[in-house]
C-alpha cells in the first residue's frame, strides 16, 4: 500500500495488474487500484474534483481532471472512510500514478489532498531506481 496524508485526510493506495484484462503483445497493459479516503480530521469535508497523473515508462504523459471520482462526490464526516476501485491502461509494462484531490469545507474552503505516488509494474518486470 501506498500512502499520504494532507491536513489529517489519508489516503491510501493498492495498485494491481490486470491480467486477464491485458494483451502484452498489443502493447495493452491495465492495472486496477483501491483507493480509500479516510478523514481523520475534525472537520466534514466533501470530494468535489480529482486530478490524475500517469506516467509510462517512455515519459508520455496522460493527465485526468474531472469531477469527483467514479461518478460520486463523497462527503466525509470526521471518522468517515469512502473506498473506492478503478483501473489503468497503458501502452508499456510499467508506469507511474500520482495525483490530487480537492476538497471542500462545509464553510467553502477548498484545498488539496495528495494522492501518494504509486507505480503500475506488470509482473516480471524489474525496475531500477537510481
């Protein structure tokens, strides 16, 4: 798991590679993701935006920005969780995610929560980091 926590609002990250899903030899790579929010703070807090980095191991990069995730806009209560699953394809074996999402206060205030770097590798692969 990959983790990160902004303004006690964590967020945690369980990347997967989906084999039945891929097609090494069409260059079709997919790995899915379990992300669960949890709002540790004391304050109520709603997902209003998501914004995506994702990086494949030739350096092109795809971003995504929209409206909340999944179709929803969770609103998180201190104590409350939201989890949910989504995926990822790319053209090489191997990549990087990382991201931001943006929060909004029951009094207007919006900031930023990171999304914790997290690599996409197909099974097999081995990277080297310098």
């Amino acid at each position: 798991m990959y983790r990160a926590r902004t303004r006690d609002i964590d967020v945690a990250v369980e990347p997967y590679y989906l084999e039945e899903q891929s097609s090494p030899e069409d260059s079709r790579y997919v790995w899915g993701y379990r992300i669960v929010i949890e709002n540790k703070s004391s304050i109520s807090v709603t997902l209003v935006h998501r914004y995506w980095n994702i990086t494949d191991e030739n350096g092109i990069v795809d971003e995504v920005d929209g409206p909340g995730v999944v179709g929803d806009q969770p609103r998180l209560k201190p104590g409350d969780s939201y989890e949910y699953s989504s995926g990822c394809p790319l053209d090489t074996p191997s990549g990087v995610m990382f991201g931001t999402y943006d929060m909004k206060t029951d009094e207007g205030e919006t900031f930023k929560v990171d999304i914790p770097a997290f690599s996409l590798d197909s099974p097999g692969v081995v990277r080297v980091l310098n």
